[in-house]
C-alpha cells in the first residue's frame, strides 16, 4: 500500500475517534451533535414525554427527584439550553419552596396562633426568590424550539404565585 493510502487511512480514522470521543463526551467536538441526533434540547424533550412533561404540566407530578437528576446530567451547550434546565430545575426548587411555605402558613390558619415571624419569613423568601430566579430565566427558556410553553403561559402562573406570596405576607402582618 502506498504512503498517501496509509495517510488517508490513519487520517480517516483519527476524525473518527475525534467525533466519536465528542459524542461521548471527551471533547468538544468539532461537528453539531444535531447531525447524530445527540442535541441536548432533543434529549430534554425524550425525558419530558417520559415523565409527562409539557405545556399542560411544566412540572413531573412523580419522581421528581429522578427528572431532576435526569436533566441536571445533560451537557448544555448552549445558552437557550442552560436557561431551559435552569428553569425547569429552578421550578422543582419552587415546588419545594411552596410547600415549605405553605406548611407555615396552614399552621397560623389552622391554629389561629401566629408563627414566628422569622419562620414564614425565612419560607416566604425562600419561596419568592425561587419564583423570582424562574420568571427571569422564563423570557430566555421560552424562546427555545419545542419549550415555549416556558414563557409567557409559564411568567403568567409565576406571576399569580408571587401576587399570592405578596397576600399570605400580608395576612400575616394583618393578624399578627
């Protein structure tokens, strides 16, 4: 075989350990990832219809905590991309946040008796920066292909949740 066939060859088989260490995930690699049908966006959508995931419910209403795991493991590459799984992890946190807060509050209502004003504060806060963090990163996540739903449907239910964290704080300093 001559040396130009022995080139090529070894040329050949350099850019194929090079695409497939890049699809693995060793490199950065050279040629978009959409071409193996890798994109990070595409892998998003799959684990969303596998937990039910999508315009009508933003959120998993089971196995939370793997989703979270789930989409916390993909390679962002983009900035859409990490504004999409910031939002959706962001969301969790949220879910977290308000039953957190409305365990405080469910006491002062079923009791009559004021909780500590540093305990609703400390779940009050928690609770508003997680929905504020969510609407920020909402105007970038809605912009991306196929997870639109994220932004004005979804800036629209944050919205209503920061109004009614606004009232809770307010019947609390009212009553107590």
């Amino acid at each position: 075989m001559g040396a130009l066939k022995k080139l090529l060859l070894v040329a050949i088989g350099i850019v194929l350990v090079y695409i497939a260490a890049g699809q693995f995930g060793f490199v950065k690699p050279i040629i978009s990832p959409v071409i193996f049908g890798q994109d990070t966006l595409g892998r998003l959508s799959e684990i969303d219809a596998q937990y039910d995931v999508g315009p009508e419910s933003p959120m998993p209403s089971k196995n939370i905590t793997e989703y979270e795991a789930r989409i916390n493991g993909l390679q962002l590459r983009t900035e859409e991309e990490k504004a999409v799984v910031q939002m959706k992890i962001e969301m969790i946190s949220l879910g977290d946040a308000l039953k957190g807060f409305s365990a405080e509050a469910r006491k002062m209502n079923e009791t009559g008796e004021c909780v500590p004003l540093s305990r609703f504060m400390v779940a009050y806060n928690n609770a508003k920066s997680h929905a504020e963090n969510a609407a920020a990163l909402g105007e970038k996540a809605g912009k991306a292909k196929g997870f639109e739903y994220l932004g004005q449907d979804e800036l629209a239910s944050i919205r209503l949740v920061l109004g009614s964290l606004e009232s809770a704080k307010e019947k609390y300093y009212t009553v107590c």
